[in-house]
C-alpha cells in the first residue's frame, strides 16, 4: 500500500467502499420500517378513533344481535271475567343461512366449514311433520340470495317445539313469541291481529297499543362457531306486558244471538242480517252480532265483507220502526192523543205526483190504531203537519245523522240532509222511515231513549282497562248523551203505542212469556239505483223493543238484509227478538229475580202465543214446508214436492195460533174448502203488517 492510498483511508474514516454501501442499504432499511409502522400506526388511530363507529357497528353485525323479546299482548274479557280473547306463547324458529351451509366442524386435527343445510332441514321434517325438500330449500334460496336471516316456522306450540329447542344447530336459534287465541265471539267487535301481533281490525286494532305493551330487547354476542350468548356487557329491556280490556258484552246473550242472528238469515235465505243487545239505563252494549261472519282462529276465513260490523257501519231505510220520532213529536208539539181520530183516506193518498200506500184501507182510525197497523198514511200527513225544521230538530235529537261516539271502527253517521236540500217528498216520506238512512245501533239508541224515560245515554263497550296485576288503568262508565223527550212522553209512547203494537199489532210474533214488551216492526224497501224495489231480494225487514214495558231494563234490535223466503218484520225479524229476549231471560237467574218472573224455562222458550203466516207462495212445496215449519205452524199439500205453491190458504201476515194447519196449491191443483184458522187470541186478521210505500 502505497502512502496516497493510506492518506485516502485515514481521511474517510478507515472505511472502505463496502462498508459505505451497508450503511446506505441499512438506512433505507430503517426507513421503510418507520413507514410501516407508522402506517400501521394511522391506520389503528383511522379504526379506533377516526372511523370507530363505524367499524364498531360492523364487529357488532358479526359477532353482537339484537332481539327483540316480544310484549305478551293483554287479554280481553266480557263483564264476567269470560276470556274472549288471549296471547298463548309459541316458538319461532329463524336461521343464518350462511353459518348453517358453513358449519366449523373439528376434523383430524383442524377446523373446516360443513354445510349443514340438509341435518337442519331434516330435523325440522322429522319434529314438525313437514318436507324435507320444503326446509331445504327455504334454506338454500336465502343462502344463495346472501340473506343471513330466514323464517324456518312460526309460531309453534310449545310442546311440538321442544325437541328442536333442545337440538343443538349451529346458525339456528328461537324466540319465544305470542299467538292470539279467540273464544270466537263477537268477531265483527273484537276483531284480529295479524302475524306479528298487531291489530289489524276491530277493537284489537282501535286498542292496539294498549294491548300491544312495550317490547323487550336482548343483545346477544356470537362466537366464531355460531354459538349465542348474552352480552354481559350489554343493557337488557325487559319487555311490558299490554293492558287487558274489559268489555261490556255478555258472552252468554252474545252466544245466544249470533245462533239467533245465523238462524234467521239461514232459513229465510237473507244476504245478511244483524242485531244488538243494550242496557237501557246505561247504555252498556251487551251484544252485537252480524252474519256473514269468520272463524277468529281460522284466518284463511277472514275477509273484509265478514268482518265489516254491520251494526254501526250499514245505513239503511229505517221504515216503520222511525215512527216512533214522529209519535214523540206529534205528542209533545201537536198535543195529539192516542184516541184522537185521523183519516185513513180509504188507504191510498196522493202527494206531489206520488202513491203512498196501506195495507189495509182505512177511512177513520185512531191514532193509536195507525200506530198498532202502521199506517204510512197518516205518519206522513202528522210529519207535514209537524213541519220540517220542527221534524229536522226531533230526528236529530234522537241521534240520527251523526255517530253515536260508540268507539268502534267504520261507523256511519247515515245520511240526514239538511232542510234546505230537502225535496217536496222528503218530509213525508221521512214520517215512516223513507229519505233516510240509519244504522242499527241508531235505531236502537232510539228505542233506548224511550225506554229510559227520554234520556239518551252513550251507548259504550269498553267498561275497564287492566294492568297486568288486575289494577285499574282507565275506566268507562254510563253517560248522558242528552234529553230527547220528555219522561211523560216516553211513557205515554210505551204505554199507548209500542206495547198494544206487540199485544195487538205488528209485532205480536215478539212477545216474550211473563214480560210485558214493547216493540215496533219495520219493513223497508231497499234504494237502488234512485228507485225503491218490489223484488223479493229488495227488502230489510226490522224489530226494535224493549221490556218490561213498565220499568224497562233490556233493548234489542235485528235487521234482516234481503230475505227471501218472506220478507215481512213480522215473519221474518219480531219472532227472532222473542227468542233472542227469552233466551236470554231464561239462562239468567239475576235477570229472572229483576223481573220478578217465577215461569218455569221451559214456559219461557215454548215460544210466542201467536205466530205470523210467512208468505210462500212461489216456493216449492219443499221449501214452504221447512218456512211454515220453522214458524211453528203445520202444511197440507198434495202433489209433487218439488212443485211450485201457486196459493195459500191462509193470509200472508195473519196471526195464528202455533201449529195451525196452512193448506197450499201448486199449480193445477184445484183449491178445495178448508176450515178456517186458529186465530190467536185477540189478533185481528189481515191487520198486522206493515204499510207500503210506491
């Protein structure tokens, strides 16, 4: 080494070229790890502090859920404590697709994922019945769509669910829920929850949040093998148990007329037919019922048409039972009496171009007497008489035109047009119940105004609201709507008109035995298309009363929709409110000790004194035997039966005494002389039905 070379060396340091180039190498080295790491670095601070929300709420979809523990929904009682409706628990079954098809499974010594879509589904197959195929595809379609969440079955019994509760399946877990169970009564009221246990109709949906509570939720974590646990870190909501209802309705009267209400429309071949059952004094509903109706626990029955609550959201023509307004008015503002004389006009009137109608051709009468025969006639001259703001102020003060605030979906206020949009005809037309339209329970709330000495009371059909200890939420009880007539008038129309129209009248098929009643028929012609019908199927056909006419207790009313066997209120509607009143006379103790009624049951359901002749003529000698015989009277008929009658032998409407013989003809058939009927006691004949309207 040369002394230049020995200089350069001293000078760099005593390092050679290669140590230079390490050095170089292991600085870029150092570097690009104070990079790294300070990547690393960021990218913690950017996960835990930047964006950690959002990757907290990712590490809680994967290994955190929230269920939601569903509210046990409140029962619903009748005034008994009857349970008419209550949530019974049931368990649902739900799955991860994508865990059940990637099951981890421990094999020689490490983890793999197997698909277990096909052990689950036969699981299910084998301890609910069902098909295989069924669950394996509802597995697999929502795997293949990338769900992690499918219904396997809902709402399982306990008992059936207990074997898969206790089978381990990894990606499958269970909820306890609630499944809603009826006593299937009073549907049309109480009406349905769906699925998920909310309320979709009636009071069910009207109280649904009530009912419903408050939910409960539990958050669970999930390990890396599905397995679920509760999250101890987590806050847990207990769910709130729904408040109970407690109704005004009687099960039992309930029971009795939805048979009564069934009956009537299957043998007189009705579209419809409806009827309600009220405590005069408190306005309490204790029944209310329609058919057509559904099976509650069958919801593959439930239609819209079925469940619509016919008693407070179908309008119709009232006809003869809206007399009553214009007797009430007539007494208070024209001072008329019961034996005042009016004309009859031999039972035909004209005004304004029109025919007004009776059936039976009076020339004088009582007052009392068109009111027993309802005369159409004299009803719309005593409304002219009245006039129409005088008429209008009665007809709103007994509730017509507006809701009656009952609380129940749907209800129709009818239609009551103001004076000033009224024609020539209306005001006496609107005398016996035509150029208006009312609801059952209007009808009725009418009646029950009268028989509670003028006062109107809210009719209501919730009595209580209960926690789930049986404590009082909220309560309801009886109250004044208003004053509609005087008491003395009410008396005075229970006394003089509405009991002799049962005694003598119309509506002699309602008597009750042992209670004095009161009542009035209507029969109504139905609006179609601007005009009213004469057709068969173009009748309603109507009973409202009340008894004990004295101290009343008890208001019914039942509406048949387009009759077909016979369309007259007193064939068709008066005997259904006597048995729907001894019915429930007769299985009430309390009710029989009010009355002061010793009759034996038996004597109470023997049925009326006096039956009406239905009409049959143009049925088959098939079917006016099942008519006559429901009636409770016999039939004597030669020829075919299957032959058409073609003439009776005793009057449509005549009152008679139960089991009298009814001689038919069918066409052919020479009539030949038969003995009289067997007149009721005190019936007059030919007199008893309602007036018509052309």
């Amino acid at each position: 080494m040369n002394r230049e070379e020995e200089q350069r060396r001293v000078n760099d340091g005593g390092q050679g070229p290669s140590t230079k180039v390490l050095s170089v190498r292991l600085g870029v080295v150092a570097l690009g790890y104070a990079l790294f790491f300070a990547a690393i670095v960021l990218r913690l601070l950017n996960i835990q502090v930047i964006d950690q929300e959002k990757y907290k709420a990712k590490a809680s979809r994967q290994y955190q859920r929230d269920m939601v523990e569903q509210a046990k929904r409140g029962v619903i009682y009748d005034r008994h404590g009857k349970l008419l409706a209550q949530s019974v628990q049931t368990i649902s079954f739900y799955a991860d697709p994508q865990l059940v098809a990637a099951t981890p499974v421990r094999s020689g010594g490490r983890t793999v994922d197997v698909d277990k879509t096909g052990e689950v589904a036969r699981h299910f197959a084998s301890a609910l019945g069902g098909s295989q195929r069924h669950y394996f595809r509802l597995l697999d379609r929502a795997r293949k769509a990338g769900r992690r969440f499918v219904w396997i079955e809902r709402s399982v019994p306990v008992a059936e669910a207990r074997g898969l509760m206790e089978t381990r399946m990894t990606g499958v877990w269970f909820r306890k829920e609630q499944y809603r169970y009826y006593l299937n009564l009073a549907p049309q009221v109480i009406g349905l929850v769906n699925t998920d246990n909310e309320g979709i109709s009636g009071l069910e949906l009207v109280y649904d949040d009530d009912l419903r509570g408050h939910d409960g939720m539990k958050i669970f974590q999930r390990s890396a093998t599905g397995t679920k646990f509760l999250a101890a870190d987590a806050e847990q909501v207990e769910a709130q148990a729904g408040l109970s209802l407690e109704l005004t309705l009687d099960a039992d009267v309930q029971s009795i007329v939805e048979a009564e209400v069934r009956q009537v429309v299957e043998t007189f071949d009705a579209r419809a037919a409806t009827a309600i059952v009220i405590d005069v004094n408190t306005g309490e509903v204790l029944a209310m019922s329609s058919y057509p109706t559904f099976d509650m626990n069958n919801r593959s029955t439930f239609k819209p048409e079925f469940a619509r609550n016919r008693a407070i959201s179908d309008a119709f023509d009232p006809g003869s039972t809206f007399k009553i307004v214009m007797a009430s008015a007539a007494t208070e503002v024209l001072n008329v009496a019961a034996e005042d004389s009016v004309d009859g006009h031999g039972g035909s009137l004209q005004l304004f171009g029109r025919t007004i109608r009776d059936h039976e051709k009076f020339d004088r009468m009582t007052f009392r007497e068109a009111m027993i025969h309802s005369s159409n006639i004299v009803a719309a001259e005593t409304a002219m008489e009245l006039g129409a703001e005088t008429f209008y102020d009665y007809v709103r003060k007994f509730g017509f035109g507006q809701e009656s605030g009952i609380g129940l979906p749907g209800e129709s206020p009818g239609i009551l047009q103001p004076v000033e949009k009224w024609y020539k005809t209306t005001l006496p037309w609107m005398g016996y119940g035509y150029s208006i339209t009312a609801t059952p329970l209007q009808v009725l709330q009418a009646y029950a105004a009268i028989a509670n000495d003028g006062v109107m009371m809210k009719p209501y059909i919730i009595r209580r609201l209960l926690d789930d200890e049986g404590n009082v939420v909220r309560e309801f009880g009886p109250e004044k709507s208003r004053t509609v007539v005087s008491a003395a008038t009410a008396r005075y129309i229970r006394r003089e008109y509405l009991r002799p129209i049962i005694e003598e009248g119309t509506g002699k098929a309602a008597a009750i035995a042992g209670v004095p009643a009161a009542g009035k028929t209507g029969t109504a012609q139905k609006l179609l298309n601007g005009n009213y019908n004469r057709g068969r199927r173009s009748y309603i056909a109507s009973f409202a009363g009340f008894f004990p006419v004295e101290n009343p207790k008890i208001a019914a009313i039942i509406v048949v929709d387009e009759p077909d066997a016979a369309y007259y209120a007193s064939t068709v509607a008066a005997p259904s409110f006597s048995k729907i009143c001894s019915r429930m006379i007769a299985g009430s103790e309390a009710l029989k000790k009010e009355l002061g009624l010793t009759l034996p049951e038996e004597e109470m359901l023997q049925g009326p004194a006096a039956v009406t002749v239905p009409l049959v003529v143009g049925l088959s000698m098939r079917e006016a035997k099942r008519l006559l015989e429901w009636s409770g009277l016999e039939i004597r008929y030669q020829g075919d039966p299957q032959s058409v009658v073609v003439d009776q032998g005793v009057d449509v409407g005549e009152m008679v005494a139960p089991g009298t013989v009814v001689r038919v003809w069918s066409e052919g058939q020479e009539p030949v002389e038969a003995p009289d009927p067997v007149p009721a006691p005190g019936a007059v004949a030919g007199l008893d039905r309602d007036g018509e309207v052309l």
